[in-house]
C-alpha cells in the first residue's frame, strides 16, 4: 500500500508523530513532503523537545529511514494520483512557513481523482475548518457534539513497540500514588526513565485535563500497569476520547479517593497501639505504620479490586491505547 503524509515542520505534534510512527513500523510504501527525524534514535538533543522527548521521540532505528521517500511539493503534484491514501497529519500547521492548508490541501485536493484525502487536527481547541471538512474525511482530536456531522473523533495512543513487557504487578508496587502530579509544576522533576519508574512503582497516577482532554500522561500512565486517578473526568465531551472507558475510571476514581481518605484503609497509630499493646507502644507503632506502608497493606483489603479494575484498564489499553488503532480509525 502506498501512503503519502503530508506533515507539518513546526516541531512535535503529539496526534500527527504517532500516526507517523504507525506508519513508519506497519508494512507500507511510505512518501512524505517532510521526515520527521526526531522520531529516530540519531536524533541528538532530545530533551529539549515537547515534553522533553519523552515516550516517542528518538525511538525508532535509523535504518527505518530508508524506508521513507522524501519528495518535493511538486514532485507530490506531479504524483499525486499514485498514491492508495493520502494523511494530511497536521492539517492547522505549516510548513515552510506556508499554512499546509492553503500551500498543498487544495492543490492536491484539485488534482486528485476519485479519491478521499484523510485530515488529522490534533490541535487542543475544538475549531474546525469546514472547507476542508467539507472536501476530505477530517478527523478531530478534541471532538464535540456540534461537530459530528463534518468530523470524525480520533485520539492519542501510546507507540505500540515501546511497551514494556517487564511490568510490576499489583502485589510489586510500593507506593500509593506516584509523586509526578501534573497540578504542581515542582513535581516536574524526572528525567525519562526516572519518570517511568515512579509511576511503575505505583498503585495510581494523577493525570489531568490540560490545555485538551486527550493527553499523552494517560496512555504513559497505563503502559506502566498503573491506574489512572483522573479528577474532573466526569466533564468529557462525549466524542472527545470518546473510546475511553468513562465508568471504568469514575469506579477508579472512587476506590482511590476512598483508599486516600477512609480510615478503615489505614492502621492508625491508637488502632496498632490497642492491637499490639506494649510500653513502648509509641515506637511500636511508628514501626508497624512503616512496614504496613512499606508492604502497601493499607489497602490489603482492596488489593483485588485493584486488580480487577486494572485488568480491565489494560484489556482496554491493549485494545485501544496502543497506535496500533490507527489501522482501524483510518480505515486502512
């Protein structure tokens, strides 16, 4: 299958280098008006990117480059029919300092016969251009009602070939919550495996909406066999990641609030100090609270529950979460 993207040169963007990537490891006769190098491993300086390179960037082997066929804007007029599908990845950015909208969509739009270009806007503002929506199959990230009719939903995913296949078990965690909290800008603090690790030892991470709803800190989260404590999830647009498992996370979200705050979870020091009478019954029970903290038996009596909803978390994760979706969202 022979696929043209049609990408952006403005830096990362999240929605448009995951579906490259898709690409990039699937089985296809690639084209592009621009290679998107950061994605590979010879890529220098990748922390100073979005996001400081985490997750995508610098992942993919160099060889892969081979496999890219870099053409011209004319060249791409002058072929434009030989193409299976055709992605514009990063419909609202430019290239070239041009808008990709105005420099290639309609020249390509004009030319091509009896086929549908395919629009990906992954931008956090909920605006579409109709024109083009009109004239191609747009997908949107941030998707609301309104817009059904001339959008279809899309969302983030987490780069299928980098999952781990070493994760901890429920039983392996040590910590309740994983301290990245991105409602507090001092938690920013990690580096890229430092990052993974903190959410690998834990039970639960916060994640939030920010600037979108969509957020790769979810699918990061999840690749971690971590569950998400997702405050406000309640207010989602019904088509914005509108596959997420939204009962699935208000059930979590509930246990993890109960578990922070019921005391029926936690063994407090006058509870061990009546269990475990002694005259040093202080220090005994700083050492009990410890070691229950330590082997994570504050929540012992939740332990399954945890596990059941995160089996179903990764079922859905593996099912949905992975860029291996993009087969299905884009008809492929």
């Amino acid at each position: 299958m022979k696929v043209l993207l049609i990408n952006s040169d403005e830096g990362p963007d999240y929605l448009a280098d995951l579906i490259n990537y898709y690409f990039i490891t699937g089985s296809y006769e690639l084209f592009t008006n621009h290679r998107l190098d950061f994605l590979f491993d010879d890529y220098g300086n990748k922390e100073n990117l979005y996001g400081k390179g985490f997750t995508l960037y610098g992942k993919l082997s160099q060889n892969s480059k081979k496999n890219i066929t870099v053409l011209s804007s004319q060249q791409i007029k002058d072929s434009i029919n030989d193409y299976d599908q055709i992605i514009f990845t990063s419909i609202q950015r430019k290239v070239k300092n041009s808008p990709v909208k105005e420099d290639l969509f309609w020249s390509i739009h004009k030319n091509l016969k009896l086929k549908n270009i395919i629009v990906v806007d992954g931008e956090d503002n909920l605006k579409i251009d109709q024109s083009i929506a009109d004239k191609s199959l747009y997908f949107k990230r941030e998707l609301i009602k309104k817009n059904i009719s001339i959008a279809k939903p899309i969302s983030f995913s987490f780069p299928k070939y980098e999952i781990t296949k070493s994760v901890k078990t429920t039983n392996e965690k040590s910590q309740l919550l994983a301290p990245m909290d991105p409602r507090y800008l001092n938690s920013y603090i990690f580096d890229e495996k430092s990052y993974f690790d903190q959410y690998a030892r834990s039970l639960f991470g916060v994640t939030i909406k920010k600037a979108g709803w969509d957020c790769m800190r979810h699918y990061e989260i999840l690749s971690q066999n971590t569950l998400l404590y997702f405050p406000g999830i309640i207010e989602k647009p019904e088509l914005t990641m509108c596959e997420f498992p939204l009962d699935l996370q208000l059930e979590t979200n509930s246990l993890f609030e109960s578990l922070l705050t019921g005391d029926s979870n936690i063994d407090s020091v006058e509870k061990i100090r009546l269990r475990y009478y002694t005259k040093n019954y202080a220090l005994r029970s700083i050492k009990r609270v410890k070691t229950k903290l330590t082997k994570l038996n504050l929540i012992e009596n939740n332990i399954n529950k945890i596990e059941t909803l995160n089996n179903e978390f990764q079922n859905w994760f593996q099912k949905n979460g992975t860029t291996a979706i993009y087969k299905k969202i884009l008809d492929l």
